[in-house]
C-alpha cells in the first residue's frame, strides 16, 4: 500500500539547513519522515555520549537561568565534560551579566511566523532584552570552535536574526527591534572566551527574509527532490545506505577535521528530556 506523505505545516532552521544541503534528505526526513538509523559517524558511542552530554548541558542552564542555585546545578554537573563546560560557564567574562542579573533573560523562548504557506518556529536557548538590545544566546559544545564566516552562513543564524525582528514584538514592549537592536551570540562550552558574536543590519534582514520565503515557496512547489552532489555530506548522513551513497560511518575525527559537519554534534532542542531538581 502506497503511503501518502506527510503533509508539511511548519519550517524551522534545520528543516531548511536540510532542504539547502540536500532535497532528498528533506524529502526523507520531514515529509516520508523516514526513519533510517545509519550511525552517522565512528566512534558511535563516543559521539551519542557527547551528543547526550550536550543536551544535558543545555538543560543544566536553562534550570539556572530560571532560578536554580549554581551551587545544586554543579552536583549533576557529574562527567568530566560536564564539569568542565559547567566551570566554564561559571567563570565565562562575556556571560557575568547573564550569571548575575536574572531579570530580561527569556530561557527556551519560542516564536514563529508566517512564512508563504508554512509556519516558520524557532526555539531559543536564551533571549536577553536589556537597554533597548537584545541579544540571542545559543550554546554549543562542539569539540572544535568554528568559523565565524561559516556560522554566519548556517540557517541557524539566519532563521534566528530574522524571526526576532519578525515576531518578538511583545519581547520589546509591543514595538518590533530594530535588526540594530539584535545580536546573535554562539557561545562554545569548550572556548568559554571565544565566543562569536554575529550583529545584524536592516540589510542583511531584508535579504534573509527575502531568502527565506523564496526558499519556503521553492518547497511548496517542489516536484522532485534530487539527491545532493556533493557527496561530502553523505559521509555522515543518516540515509546513506538508502540513497546508496555509502555503509559504512563517516569517521568523527575526519568530520571534525573538516569543519563543516559540526551540526552533527548539535543539539536538537526538541529532544531535550526534563531534568529532576
Ligand atoms: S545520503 Fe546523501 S543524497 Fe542521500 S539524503 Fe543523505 S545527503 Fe542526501
């Protein structure tokens, strides 16, 4: 029996950074919604350890961020990559004010607007509106700190920048920012002081957004989903052996040489589980 597929509602910054790096992969994921549990790279268990260590991390912050004490957060801070993103958080410069003044800060925000005949969601991990800024905090524990240039390319940064302007109204007293007004902060766990700060100019706005509904009607209207040329980004794709473009896992070191497969080391906020204090 033919199934018919899924019918699609919603966009965000990883089903667009998909549909950009390879239709077919798209096309698998959000709207076959195949599920096909190739590993994506070796060692596999030292990568799901990071990976699960990561979202861990994420939700360590977020509970402080909303009022739990350092001092009990510290106590599940208990692996040694944990323990030492957790110090380098505490002893962070560039993030005192966040550790100090609890009052702006929107930990795990959420917004989304229309985009062509979809719905465009982000989920953050943090917002700070402070002195008419705001600035967006997103965490990362990758093991090698990337390049500003190729962040600043990612949709993440773009989807993020663009939909504060477009939906964060009520985050600035009803009155949509500025692109002026905005900041994009990657913060690494393992370079606390090194993080990379990406501002925002009306501008580039205009530019991303046009981009990004161009690219939501492109996906409306898409006929075919062709399989990406550049076989790269197979190496580490969870569907290779479908597209047969590859058995066996990219190697992690090799990955991570290579500096453009860090979000295979990401965190999808949507997986992160809930943590007992
Ligand atoms: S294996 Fe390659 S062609 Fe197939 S979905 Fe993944 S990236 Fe695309």
């Amino acid at each position: 029996m033919k199934t018919q597929p899924f019918q699609l509602t919603t966009l965000s910054q990883s089903s667009l950074q998909d549909y950009v790096d390879c239709a077919q992969r798209f096309k698998l994921r959000y709207l076959d919604r195949l599920s096909y549990p190739a590993v994506e790279t070796e060692p596999t268990l030292e990568n799901e350890k990071h990976q699960q260590e990561g979202e861990y991390f994420h939700r360590l912050i977020q509970q402080h961020l909303i009022g739990i004490p350092a001092e009990q957060i510290a106590k599940f801070a208990n692996t040694p990559n944990l323990q030492r993103w957790w110090e380098n958080f505490q002893n962070a410069k560039d993030l005192t004010s966040l550790r100090e003044n609890l009052s702006g800060l929107y930990p795990e925000a959420a917004l989304s607007a229309p985009l062509g005949k979809y719905r465009l969601l982000a989920k953050y991990d943090l917002i700070t509106v402070e002195n008419g800024k705001a600035i967006i905090y997103d965490w990362k524990t990758y093991r090698k700190r990337p390049r500003n240039e190729w962040l600043s390319a990612r949709l993440q940064t773009r989807v993020y920048r663009a939909l504060l302007v477009n939906a964060g109204a009520h985050l600035n007293n009803g009155k949509p920012f500025e692109p002026e007004q905005i900041e994009m902060v990657y913060w690494f766990a393992d370079f606390p002081n090194e993080p990379a700060r990406i501002p925002y100019t009306t501008a580039q706005f205009k530019r991303d957004w046009d981009f990004l509904v161009k690219l939501a009607d492109e996906i409306a209207s898409a006929a075919s989903y062709p399989l990406t040329e550049d076989r790269q980004k197979c190496l580490y794709c969870t569907y290779r052996s479908y597209c047969e473009r590859g058995v066996r896992a990219g190697d992690l070191e090799q990955a991570e040489a290579e500096m453009e497969s860090e979000e295979l080391f990401d965190v999808n906020f949507e997986q992160i589980g809930e943590i007992a204090f």
